[in-house]
C-alpha cells in the first residue's frame, strides 16, 4: 500500500469521527443543511479526498473508493437521522407554543331561518291543502290571454286599469295576479274523470305600483278556486269562514261586502273582525272592527266558458289573498318594504320556520 493511500485512508478515519460529533450535536436545520454540504457538497470533505485518485493506482483506486463510499453512506445516515430528530423537537415545541384550551366556550354560529313571507304562505298553503285542495303554481312571465282575456278582460277592457301591468311585448307581461294559473288549470281539467276542482295558486305577482309603505312592484299572492256543480256564496263564505278562524283565531267571524271584479259575478270583498281588539275598535282596524283581507266571488261564467266548462252545468267560486297583508296584519308590520330590506333585526323577530 503506497504511503498516499495509507495517508488519506487514516484521513478519512479523523474527518468520519468528527463528522459524527458535529451532526449528533446539531440543533437546528440552517446548521444540518451547512455540514451536509460541508462534507458532501460539490467542494466538500468527500470531493477533495476523490481529487488523490488520480495520484493512485488502480488497486488504490477501487480500495480509497470503497472507504470514501462508506464514509459518504454513514455520513448521510447520519444527516437523515439528525433530520429527524430536530423536525421532531421543532414540532413538540411547536405544538406547545399552538395548544388550544378546549374549555373554552365556541363561537356561536347564526342559524337562518325561511322568511317570514314563506312561512306565512306555507302555513296557509298547509291551511288549504287540510281542507282537500291541491297547490299549482305556473308560470311568472305570461301571455295576456291567459292574465287578462281569458279572465274577462279583453283588449281593451276598462278594468285592465285597475292593474298596472309589466309588459315585456305586446303579448308577453309579467303576471298581475296568479289567476293565469287557475285559466290553465281549468282548461286542462277533466271534471268527468278528475271530479270537482279544487286549487290554491301561490305565487309572486308583479305590478307597477307605487313603492311606499304599504305596496310593493313585486309581492305575493295566493288565489283559490272551487269549480263544481250547485256551487254557492254560501260555500264560498263557509270556506273563508274557516280559513279566518283557523289562520287569525277561532272566535273571529267574516263579512262580505259588494265589490267589483271583471272575473266574479257577484263579487265581494271580505273582512275578519279585528284579532287584536276583537272587533271593539282600536289602531289595527281603524276603529272598525274589521279589517279587509281579500277579495272573493262567484266564476263569472264568461270565464267558465272561455275555459271550455259548461256554464250552465258547473259553477264556482275564487279567492285571492295577499300573504304580504296577511303577514303584516298577524304581526303587526307597519311597513311593507321591511319585508325585502334583509334587516336582520327584523327577520330575526321570525324564528318559528328554521331550516
């Protein structure tokens, strides 16, 4: 062995002995990743020993190589090893400095809740469906055949005035009223295979009206129907009867006063006796006693007709209904456009309907 060889294998010895002090001494990353290159690096420890090779021969060679390969493998166990051991203690040290006190109470999540509006219309829907209708909704952009004609208002009708409409063409408008649907309904009902009619239709209906405390361009609306034969205003009124008494309370009554609409023949408007005085008088009803819900009537058979029922052989009464008015009146509500200001000081107020 020539003396080159002996020389840098005992080198080797010194630099493996010391390498291990300093990497089982080591205490932080920025120092293991200096001593990894300062021995395996480019221009390390192990890249100046390979520089005596070329100074051996070839036995010399393939013995100084098997010593430099042992001493890199131990040298980068080493480093793996002194990784470990200080992500270990970063990590405990971490983890003391991030504990969380679990007794601590949680933040309290806000809960939502459907919208007075909805839970209104859903309970008078729940209402009606108790009392054997059934609940069809149609379309929000209609023909005015069906919004107006086929309601008795033809083109040109003078109580087209009375609903200040949306028009998006001659033909095309936003619905006045869900009465549309009722049209449709009856058109395609088949009262010998289906039997007697008995529909509720709610809905947003769309006018332009004046935007203040009590109206809305937008609100809602829930119109029924009852087509049969030796329908009355008699049926009409024990219907709203029980529908006042079971929505507002059971000792209310009704009374139906005259009124107009081209669709109804007689036509009513229909007042509950006031919830909050009982019918004494106070600031709800104006002093009255009553206060006004919707309005109501017997099908005018022009409308029975251009639905392609019989006139002479069925009749029928309709309602429609505000859940808008109702709610401001079962809840006191002295503004209408509280109802659409997503005030949540106010929506808060009706937690009834949580989801």
């Amino acid at each position: 062995m020539s003396s080159k060889l002996q020389e840098t294998l005992d080198k080797i010895q010194v630099l493996m002995q010391e390498a291990s002090g300093e990497l089982e001494q080591v205490d932080s990353m920025k120092v293991l990743n200096a001593l990894r290159v300062k021995y395996t690096g480019k221009k390390g420890v192990i890249a100046d020993l390979a520089k005596v090779m070329r100074d051996l021969d070839n036995d010399g060679r393939r013995e100084l190589g098997q010593h430099m390969n042992e001493f890199k493998q131990k040298i980068e166990t080493t480093i793996e090893v002194s990784k470990a051991r200080i992500e270990a203690r970063e990590l405990e040290i971490k983890l003391a400095e991030e504990t969380l006190d679990i007794t601590l109470p949680g933040k309290k999540q806000a809960l939502g809740s459907r919208h007075i509006i909805t839970q209104t219309m859903e309970e008078i829907e729940d209402l009606f469906i108790g009392m054997g209708y059934q609940v069809i909704e149609g379309p929000e952009v209609e023909l005015d055949h069906y919004n107006f004609e086929m309601m008795n208002l033809p083109k040109g009708h003078p109580a087209r005035d009375m609903q200040d409409t949306f028009y998006i063409s001659e033909e095309v408008l936003l619905r006045t009223h869900t009465s549309p649907v009722q049209a449709r309904t009856m058109e395609k009902h088949d009262f010998e295979k289906d039997g007697p009619l008995k529909m509720i239709s709610p809905g947003k209906v769309f006018r332009r009206d004046s935007d203040d405390a009590t109206h809305s361009h937008q609100f809602h609306q829930i119109e029924g129907l009852v087509v049969d034969k030796e329908i009355t205003l008699a049926d009409l009124k024990g219907t709203l009867l029980q529908f006042a008494q079971k929505l507002f309370g059971e000792e209310r009554e009704i009374r139906l006063r005259p009124s107009y609409f081209p669709f109804t023949e007689p036509s009513v408007e229909v007042d509950v006796s006031c919830f909050k005085c009982g019918g004494k008088g106070c600031s709800v009803c104006k002093q009255t006693g009553w206060i006004e819900i919707l309005g109501a009537g017997i099908v005018h058979p022009n409308v029975l007709e251009m639905a392609g029922i019989d006139s002479t052989k069925y009749s029928g009464f309709a309602f429609g209904l505000g859940p808008d008015r109702v709610a401001m009146l079962k809840y006191n509500v002295d503004d209408i456009r509280h109802f659409y200001q997503n005030d949540l000081r106010f929506s808060d107020q009706f937690k009834g309907g949580q989801n």
